[in-house]
C-alpha cells in the first residue's frame, strides 16, 4: 500500500485552511509571473535592458523602503486584513489603468530630457528612467508585488495561521500548488501575444494580460475575506499587529532587528540570492532581447520560461516535502545556492566563452549566442524550482519560533528591504560600470560579473552554516 501521507501530508482539520491559502497563493504567483514576463518585456524592449540595473537601484529600492515604512505606520492603526485590501488595490489598479489609459496614450505621458541628458552623459540611464517614468513606475509596482504581497503580506498570515509541525508538512505544498500560478502565466501569455490573436501588436496584448490580473486580484480579496471572516478569526491572523502596536515602533523596530545576530542572517541569505540571481539575469536578459528583439516574440519566449520553470517547479515540490522531513534544515538551506552556483557557472561559461566553446563543439548547429541564451534558460529554470521549494520554505520557517516583534517588524525589514538591497547592490555594480566604462554593455562586462558572482556565493554557503546554528539553539 502506498502511504499517501507520506506525499500530501494534510490532515482533515487542515483541508479548508489548506485550499484557500493555497489558491490565494496560486494568483499571488500567477500576477507575480506574469509582471515579471510584462514589466521585463516594457523595460527590456522600449528603454533596454541596461536600464534595469538603474530601475532597480534608483526606482526599486527607495520604492521599497517607503512601502516598509507606510506598512508600518498602518499596521499601528489597521488590521492586516484592511491593508492586505489596500495593497491588492494599490497594485492591481495601477496595471489596469496603465493598459487601457497611459500605454495607448505614452506620447502624452513621458517627457523629453536629452537636452540635459546630453550635458551629463555619466547620468544618462538616470534621465531615461525619469524620462520613461510610466514604464519605470510600472517596473517598480511588478517587483514590489513579489516583495510585499508574497514575501511579506501572505507569509506573515501564514506564520499566523500555522504552527512549526504543520509548516513543515505544509510549507513545500503550498509551493507546489502556487506552480500552477505560474503554469497560467505562462500558458496565458503565449496565448495574449499570439500575433494572430492581436490587431494592435503589444498593445492588444498588454490589454489581454492585465485584465486577466484584474480578475485575479478580485478573487485573491475575496479568498482572503473567506479565510478571515469564515476559516480562522480576526483575532489569529491580527494577533501580532495588536502587540505590536503597544510595544514597538518602526524606529525602535528596526533597532531591534539589526541588533539580533539570527534576523541579520536570515536577511544576508536573502540578499545573497537577490545579489546572485540578479547578476546572473541581467546579462542573459540582455542576450535574450538580441535574440528576441519584436516585444511580443520577447514575452512569448518569456512565456515558455515560466510554462517550463513551473513544471520543474512541481517536480521539485513533490518531493520536497518528504525530503525536508529526512533531511536537516541546514542540508535543505544549502540546496538552492549548490543549484546556483553550478548552474551560474555554466552560463557565465557560455557566455564569455561562447566562440571557444563552439569550436571544441562543432556539432552544435546554434550560433554562439543561442546557446548562451539556452544555457541561461535553464540556469533561471534550476535556480527558480529550487528556491520555492527548499529556500523559501527554510526561511519561513526559521521565523516562526521567534518572539512576536521580531516575527512582524523583522520580517518586514529582512523580507522586503533585504530583498531589495540584494538585488540593487548587483544593481550598484551594473550601473556603475555601465555608466563608467563607454560603450560597456551587460555583455561584454560578465567576465567581471562572473567574479562578483562567486565570491556572493562564498558568502551564502558561511551565511547558512552561522544560522543554522542558531537555528537549532532556538528549536532545541
């Protein structure tokens, strides 16, 4: 007899709880895959992909303090309930209204700046960011919806809703069933920029994508209206913001957090991951648009990347709940940057190497950049299934035996601002050699990113060692 426990661990009392969170996780995943498809596309196609690196570090990062700072002053006067709503809103109303009102109409909306762009050309990827500011905005919005919405709002009530035993059982399904978010995104996408299906190219498409986020964004409120007011009470998922509220503030909070050795780890883990994965990307974004340059082919293929990264993700998931149960959590936390870092260092081989690499393989019919776009299709496949199944899993857990002050103010500033130092340190190195070095491109400069890129991953492997014994001091 095949022992299903052992492969879907959820008990009876758990069944409910288990749907719901786990279909709001679906469209969280769903509207974060298919931004990312959407908001890499716009950047990508219409300003560049060097751009990115300025977006994240000028636009990203200063978007992302600000949006730790207005959750904090509201989780003083508002239940988590209110402000899951008002950030769901926020974000799904800014897609909808650039689809229909601003993309047709960008003409109208964006400014000319190369008449100072030209007196400063050290600044000249700041300026097109300002100059392109819908575009830029709409970037900001895609990436803070992974930050705040993912990391940050649904973690925090699933950390309410489920205790250290059932979040071992549960944690890697709830990653496995939030692939078929993005599977949707994926398959949807191939289907919005089918050209057959468009009259207005891009436009029809971006029309086509953002009314099916609309859509999603209204059940997600709905289901989590189900789960506060039907499955669990108020007084479970708020219970933490009416402590905090007494006992600690944003300034005070933050002090707090950076003075506790165990949160600081947890935050370096995160940071290395945006740090590496951030690297990494960025040049294979770059070789991506040379091959993809029509927007719409660019998303489509984008498209085949979230149908495929979402398979893999499943596979990783079905077993990833029986495997954390035999394994520690140390072995766990180290998976993901064993399964970066090799695959890192086959697509910075390929991509520095590529005429090398086609000579000592002659039979590969693919012309050198090809390949290196292949290579890092399933490097970003690899290094994704592994992340939402072992790394976000750790993490998540490693939060739950704290105290509650920690639990909601240090999650909030490791999650969200750790999140987004990480990505825009590898930003910080982008930019300033781009802007630095005439004429230097993503491409050309990953002999350098391929260092920076090692030595980030030297620092993970030390990162998971230390927390891992704090870790066990804490569960022990």
């Amino acid at each position: 007899m095949i022992d299903i426990y052992k492969y879907l661990p959820v008990r009876k009392e758990e069944f409910s709880k288990f749907i719901v969170i786990s279909l709001m996780m679906v469209l969280i995943v769903f509207v974060y895959s298919i931004q990312r498809i959407t908001k890499d596309t716009i950047v990508v196609s219409y300003m560049g992909a060097e751009l990115i690196s300025t977006i994240k570090l000028y636009g990203v990062l200063p978007a992302a303090i600000l949006f730790t700072l207005i959750y904090t002053k509201l989780s003083s006067v508002l239940n988590k309930t209110i402000i899951f709503h008002l950030f769901n809103l926020l974000f799904i109303g800014y897609f909808v209204l650039f689809s229909f009102v601003i993309f047709p109409n960008i003409q109208d909306f964006h400014i000319d700046l190369s008449a100072v762009s030209s007196q400063f050309p050290v600044f000249r990827y700041l300026f097109v960011m300002f100059e392109d500011w819908a575009y830029s905005l709409y970037y900001i919005y895609a990436e803070l919806w992974g930050s705040l919405m993912l990391a940050l709002m649904f973690w925090q009530i699933a950390n309410q809703v489920f205790k250290i035993e059932e979040a071992k059982r549960l944690y890697p399904l709830f990653g496995l069933v939030a692939q078929i978010g993005m599977l949707m995104a994926g398959q949807l996408t191939k289907i919005f920029t089918n050209q057959s299906y468009t009259v207005n190219g891009w436009q029809d498409s971006l029309i086509y994508i953002n009314s099916s986020v609309a859509i999603g964004g209204v059940v997600l409120s709905l289901l989590f209206w189900i789960l506060s007011n039907v499955l669990v009470s108020n007084e479970v998922i708020n219970a933490e913001t009416k402590k905090s509220k007494k006992k600690i503030g944003f300034l005070e909070g933050l002090k707090y957090v950076f003075t506790s050795k165990y949160i600081g780890l947890i935050a370096l883990l995160i940071l290395c991951y945006g740090f590496s994965i951030n690297l990494v990307e960025g040049v294979w974004k770059a070789q991506a648009r040379m091959v993809y340059p029509n927007p719409q082919d660019y998303a489509g293929f984008m498209g085949v990347l979230q149908t495929y990264t979402g398979l893999v993700c499943m596979a990783a998931m079905l077993t990833g709940s029986y495997i954390m149960r035999i394994i520690s959590w140390r072995t766990a936390a180290l998976l993901t940057p064993m399964i970066i870092v090799i695959t890192g260092i086959i697509f910075f081989v390929f991509s520095i190497y590529q005429v090398e690499i086609m000579q000592l393989l002659p039979f590969l019919t693919l012309v050198p950049i090809v390949v290196a776009v292949y290579a890092g299709l399933i490097q970003n496949i690899l290094s994704k299934a592994t992340k939402y199944a072992f790394f976000d899993a750790t993490k998540e857990m490693a939060y739950i035996p704290l105290d509650e002050a920690l639990k909601s103010k240090g999650k909030a500033a490791a999650d969200v601002i750790g999140s987004r130092v990480g990505k825009s340190s590898g930003a910080v190195i982008q930019w300033v050699m781009l802007s630095a070095i005439p004429g230097a491109t993503l491409v050309n400069l990953s002999p350098i990113f391929f260092g920076v890129f090692l030595v980030i991953m030297v620092v993970w492997f030390v990162a998971v060692f230390m927390l891992a014994k704090e870790f066990n001091k804490i569960t022990n």
